[in-house]
C-alpha cells in the first residue's frame, strides 16, 4: 500500500431508492495519492458529482470504505465527519458557493475561525495571505455578494485553502466560468499542486484542461473505465 | 464552541433580514410591554385594596355579641338528646364588655398582639333644629387609632388632634353633615337612647367614601363618648386588635373566643371575597401576558422558518466546510435570542413607561382620598420575569426551526441548485 495516499475508496456501492430504484456508482475503487493533481471525466449523470459528495463525507448513505490519510472514514459519526471536512477537505463547488451578506474576508476565515487552533489574528493573517495568493487581496473588505464570477470562485478556492487541507475536490468548478476566467482558476490549481504539492481531485468537463493534469479518470455509468 | 463565531454569523443573518428581525422583535415587546404594564397596575391596584382593607379593618375585632346561651338551663338536667327548646330569646345584657381595662392590658402584653384599642360604640340620633338621624357614635384613641390605622386620611376640613384634645368635639360624618346643612365650627346635638342630650363642636369631617357609612357614622374620642353614655372609664363596647402577623389572625381569634367568652372576628374571616378578587387579578394580568407573547412567538417562529428557506445556501456552505449540525442549530436558535432581548429590553422600556404614564394619571375618588393618581407597582422583580419570560418564549419558538435548519442535508440542498 502506498503510505503517501491521502484519499482511497474501496469498493464504493451507491443506489438512489427514489423516484425508482437505481444503482448509480458500482464497485467504484480509487486513490488519489499526496501531490496528485487527478481530474474526473465522464458523460453528465454518469455519477460524478455522486462521487464527489460520498469522497467529500458529505454523503454517507453507501456502501465501501473510505480512507482519508489510511484512516478509516466511513461509519463515523456526523461530528466526527464535519471535523474532519473542516481540517482536511476543501472544497470547490460549479456555483459560487459564498455567505453573500459577509465579506470576503470573512468568507475566507470562516472554516479557520470553526477550526479554532490559531489565535484571530494569525487566521486573519492567513486568509490576507491566502487571498494575496490568489491576486485577490484587494477585495478582501468587498461583500462576497458583489463580486464577479471569476472572482467569487476564486475566494472559493481561497477558502477551500485556509485550513492547509489534505485535499481539494472540485465538482466542476471552472463549468460556470468563461474561458478566460476558467483557464485562470485552473492556473491556480496547477501551481498550488506543482508549488505546494497540494492534492487535487476535480470533476471537469473541460478535456484541454484534464490533459494538462497528472491523471484522468474516465467514468461511464457509475462505473470507472479507465484510470 | 466559538460563540463569537456563531454569534457574528447569527448578527449578519439578522441585519440582513432588517425589516423582519423588527416586526418580530416589536411583538416580543408589546407582549412584554404589556406584561410590565399590566402587572405593575394590577399589583398596584391589589395593593390600593389591600391597604384600604388593611389599614381599616382589625385582625381581630372582639366584642360582646347579644345573642342566646348555647346551653339552656334544661340542658344542665338531663343529657337524653330528646329536649327541643322553641322560641328562645337572649337575655337582656350589657354591651360592654366586663373587666374591658384588665384585659387590654392583658393583651399588650401578649407577643403576638401589635395594639390593642379599646372602643365604645354608642347609637345615638343626631339631631339639628328640626331634624333628627339615627345613628352610631364611636368613641376611639384618637393617637392611637391614627398611629395604626389610616383613619387620618379619612378625616376632611379638621386635624385628629383636635379631636383628641378638644372635649366635647365631634368629627361628623360627611353625610349626616350634608344632610343637616352642618359644617365644620358649628355644634350638633345628640341624644342616647337613655334621653340625655349633649352639645358637641363639629371639629372636622370624616369621610370612608362609602356613603351609607358617612350617613350614620361620626366619631368622637374615647372619654366623650363615654360621658355621653353616662359611664366611666371603664366602660368599652369593643377592642381591635393588631397583630404583628395577619397571617395568626385566624386561630388567635378563636382562642380568645374561648378564653374570654366573646365574639372574636378575624380580618381572613370578614374579608374572604378579598382574596378572591386579588386572585382573578393575577390571573388576568398573566393570561393577557401569556396570550401576546404566544403570539409573539408564532410570528417568530414563522419569520425563522422563513429565514432558514431564504439561507438555505449558507446552511449548505457551512456545513460542507466542517460546521456541525449543532453549529448551525446554535446559529439560528441564537437568532431567536437576540431577537427575544432587544423585543425584551424595548417591551420593558415600553412597560416603564406606560405605567409611569398611568403612574401620572389623575385618580379622583371620594373612596380614597389620598389616592390623585392611578396606583402602579413599581417592582424590579417584574422586569427580572418579564426578560426571563421574553428570552425563554423566543428560545422555544427558534427551537423547532433550528432543528430543522441543523438536520438540512448540505447535499440535497447544493443539488437542488
Ligand atoms: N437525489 C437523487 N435521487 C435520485 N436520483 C438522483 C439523485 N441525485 C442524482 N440522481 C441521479 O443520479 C445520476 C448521477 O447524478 P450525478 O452524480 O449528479 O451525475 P453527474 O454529476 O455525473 O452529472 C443521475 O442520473 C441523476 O439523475
Ligand atoms: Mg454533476
């Protein structure tokens, strides 16, 4: 077993009971190991998003393993799970997921403030840092609301960053994007996994963008075809 | 738990959400205004009463009731059950009650007994010029009688210590004066049932506020009175009794009754219905309260489920980045609190002032003549309950959409987008 796996999924079975029975992910295996920049490809509603909610412990109604850092993940308790969403997952989602009425600061903090093991002004140190990072300092007193597109996804990324997590996943995070914003965001995660050595597992329709990462994952139909 | 975190988060919900955090705020503080308000005039109120009653009635009134023997003569012969005694009438007896000074002062010395004031009551007519009423003379302890009773306040155009010093003084009741076209400075005439008639100085008026008492009944010091009966010093129709605890009045009563042979009637006993009506008050007050704020509560229960649909996305993001179910569930029943204290701190500030305005408000009766404005209760301790009831009410009514925002599945709802 390779000691430097930060994600693997064993075995992962998943159906939906309604409107009608459906299997949607079968006998899904997969690893993402540390400093691995992985993307997801597949027709739409072939189960990537799916994936991505059970890899992200948001979704706990399947059957498999999940080991996050060879611990074991699944069948903790939802306390347990947020803890470890909050420490050692970042995520980025297709829509600009941001709290509208805050600031974009405070966007950035919020997931270090719930964690609680730095002093207020290290993280806000670190958010600015984050943010500088991303060429977006300038709009850290802006409210989230009024921000472009491009912009909002890129204080996504920010926030997904702040707590030093093991792994960001992406479920289609430049689909919503122009061209010109998409290949900047994508910029971003190409440095952070080359500069920072941070893993990355994103789900992207976007083929000159999965080419240029270290590995593809086809799927089809809820299975994995290539990989 | 980082409340500062959770607050802040609860703050921005709210300030976004102005117009609703207002209108359900507002009805916390009409609920607890009216609360404040309500409580303090009805206490107030309650208070008046009890005062009135207390402060003129004894806790224990002993005097000598005419009344027939409980066992008759045959009684003492035979004990067969079977004797029916028809048409029994009571013995002609004197009103006063016998060895009246020994037991007064047996009765100061009692530890339970605050005063003991010793009165005569004598039925007189009233007579001027033509004109001649029925009615009843008491003859008091002027000093006395003011130090433990309110009877100064009763007394209009004339001071009690004219009727303590002034012999042959009489403080007139208002009505008999209206009717007879008397004022203060004129003299009056009375005559006993024994016939002998007696010139008294009106010194002063006494009115109680209850016009049949005004129309029959005057007051004059102890010795006057007695001297119009024709007896001495010795001679006392009745004794109130002062305690230090109303509450003993009762058993108290009923010993003396057995230990002196007289009738004793005790304040609980005459004043039953009081209680009644103070109860019915409270009630009131807290069903009113009650009522406002339930529907205070509803309106914020609605206007948080509506908060949770409207932030549904926040919920979402919180969540997928490591906030647990009771983080969120804390958010938002925090939301609930800040709105029940500053409803609650308003509605207390509204309470204080309505009743300082009612406080102000002239109060004329001829019942209560040192009463000019409507009574209110000022007490710290319906403010402490009236902040207590807004927090706890705003509490229950954030907790079932708290609930439901803390189980939202982050899943279904980014989905659903
Ligand atoms: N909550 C659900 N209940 C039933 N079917 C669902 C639910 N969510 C997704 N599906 C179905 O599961 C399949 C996979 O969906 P999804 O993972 O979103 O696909 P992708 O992200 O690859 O486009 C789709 O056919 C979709 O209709
Ligand atoms: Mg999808």
């Amino acid at each position: 077993m390779n000691t430097s796996t930060v994600l693997r999924a064993n075995n992962i079975n998943k159906h939906f009971y309604t409107p009608e029975p459906f299997h949607v992910l079968k006998d899904v295996n997969l690893t993402v190991g540390k400093g691995e920049f992985t993307t997801v490809m597949g027709k739409s509603g072939c189960g990537k998003s799916t994936l991505l909610y059970i890899l992200s412990t948001m979704d706990t109604q399947y059957n498999g393993e999940l080991y996050i850092h060879d611990q074991l993940v699944t069948g903790k308790t939802a306390n347990e799970l947020a803890y470890i969403r909050n420490k050692h997952i970042g995520f980025v989602f297709q829509f600009h997921y941001l709290l509208s009425d805050f600031s974009v600061l405070e966007n950035v903090m919020l997931p270090a403030q719930k964690l609680a093991q730095r002093s207020p002004t290290a993280i806000k140190a670190a958010a600015l840092e984050k943010l500088a990072m991303l060429d977006i300092d300038t709009l850290a007193y802006k409210k989230a609301a009024n921000l472009s597109g491009g912009e909002k996804q890129r204080v996504a990324i920010a926030r997904a960053l702040i707590n030093d997590p093991a792994i960001i996943m992406g479920d289609e995070p430049t689909g919503n994007l122009d061209s010109h914003n998409a290949s900047n965001v994508f910029d971003i995660f190409k440095r952070l996994s080359v500069e920072n050595g941070l893993s990355l597992l994103i789900v992207t329709h976007d083929k000159d963008f999965a080419t240029k990462t270290d590995r593809i994952i086809q799927m089809k139909d809820g299975r994995i075809v290539s990989n | 738990m980082n409340w500062t975190m959770i607050l802040k988060i609860a703050k921005t919900h709210l300030l976004t959400k102005k117009r609703q955090t207002i209108i359900a705020a507002l009805g916390v503080t009409f609920g607890i205004g009216s609360y404040i308000t309500l409580v303090s005039f009805m206490t107030g109120l309650n208070g008046m009463l009890d005062d009135m009653i207390l402060n003129q009635t004894p806790h224990i009134h002993l005097y000598n009731e005419i009344r027939p023997s409980v066992l008759q003569p045959l009684d003492y012969l035979e004990d067969s059950g079977l004797t029916a005694i028809r048409s029994v009438r009571p013995k002609q007896r004197q009103k006063r009650i016998h060895n009246a000074l020994a037991l007064l002062k047996h009765l100061s010395t009692d530890q339970d007994v605050k005063a003991a004031l010793p009165k005569v009551e004598a039925q007189v007519f009233y007579i001027s010029g033509p004109i001649e009423l029925g009615g009843v003379v008491h003859g008091i302890d002027v000093i006395q009688e003011v130090n433990h009773y309110n009877f100064k306040d009763y007394i209009v155009n004339g001071t009690y210590q004219d009727l303590a010093q002034t012999p042959n003084s009489i403080l007139l009741g208002a009505g008999i004066a209206q009717k007879m076209s008397l004022d203060v400075g004129d003299r009056i005439r009375l005559s006993t049932i024994d016939g002998n008639v007696f010139s008294l100085k009106i010194i002063g008026l006494f009115q109680s506020g209850i016009a049949d008492l005004d129309a029959v009944q005057s007051y004059t010091n102890i010795k006057t009175a007695q001297r119009l009966l024709g007896e001495t010093n010795m001679y006392i129709t009745a004794i109130d009794i002062k305690l230090h605890d109303m509450h003993k009045a009762t058993s108290i009563a009923q010993s003396l009754e057995q230990q002196f042979g007289l009738r004793a009637v005790d304040i609980n006993t005459a004043n039953a219905q009081f209680e009644t009506g103070t109860t019915i008050r409270n009630l009131i007050t807290y069903a009113v309260s009650f009522t406002l704020l339930l529907v205070a509560g509803f309106g914020i229960y609605n206007i948080l489920n509506m908060l949770i649909y409207e932030k549904m996305n926040d919920i979402a993001i919180l969540k997928a980045t490591g906030f647990s179910s009771s983080d969120v569930h804390h958010i938002f029943v925090s939301q609930a609190i800040i709105i029940g204290l500053i409803g609650g701190i308003l509605g207390l500030a509204l309470g204080l002032g309505l009743s300082m305005a009612i406080d102000q408000t002239p109060f004329d009766t001829s019942a209560l003549p040192t009463v000019t404005t409507y009574p209110i209760n000022h007490k710290l301790s319906y403010y402490l309950i009236g902040l207590g009831f807004a927090l706890f009410a705003t509490f229950l009514a954030g907790l079932l959409p708290a609930r439901k925002a803390g189980k939202m599945d982050p899943v279904h709802i980014i989905r659903g987008q």
